[in-house]
C-alpha cells in the first residue's frame, strides 16, 4: 500500500459572485441607503467555497450579507458571450494571485 493517498490539491479558480448587503451599524453605506449590491471576485476550489469566503470576510467587514449569486468563472462568463474588460480581468487575477475575495465595485440601494 502507497501511504500517498492524498488527491491531488484541486485548483483554485476565480468566481464573480453578486452580494446583495443589508444595513448594519458601522457597515460605511451612505446614511439613506438600505442596502447594497456588490460585484465581487472571490478565489475558491468551488464555486460554493468562494461564496462561503465571501460571506466570512464580509461579515468580518461588518456587512450584512442577504443573498449571493454566482456568475460563474471566466471561462464560464465569456462562454455565455459576457464583455469582460482588461480591468475586470485584472482584478479577477488579482483574486487569485492573492487567494483574495476583491469587491470591485458598490451600488447602494435607496427606497
């Protein structure tokens, strides 16, 4: 018997994942927002690791996750015909360069 069974260490991939935030004391949303959206690129094995680091360092961040989609990886993105530019690209390597969750961009909600 070969004491090597360990798998192989799978390979970390860069996930675009849409947070939906609600309001919580020291969040740093403007005063009249009700919450936010935010687009960000998250490194995981899986999509479903890259959501649950998400929330983690989000909640860190005292942000109060509500609900998460996923928009798949790259590849999976330019498969669907998505226009990914040169800036989104850089900040997806990033991402993984880092092992890093990277918010790239914050849209309050108002009523």
């Amino acid at each position: 018997m070969s004491g090597n069974s360990k798998k192989p260490p799978r390979q970390q991939q860069v996930f675009t994942l849409l947070v939906e935030i609600g309001r919580k004391a020291g969040d740093g949303l403007p005063d009249k927002a009700t919450g936010a959206a935010l687009v960000v690129y998250a490194s995981g094995v899986d999509e479903a690791e890259a959501v649950r680091e998400t929330v983690a360092i989000l909640k860190q961040a005292d942000t109060a996750p509500l609900d998460v989609s996923g928009y798949g990886t790259l590849e999976e993105r330019k498969a669907e015909g998505h226009e990914i530019s040169d800036e989104e690209r850089a900040l997806m390597q990033r991402a993984l360069d880092e092992n890093a969750v990277i918010v790239a961009q914050m849209t309050p909600f108002y009523d």
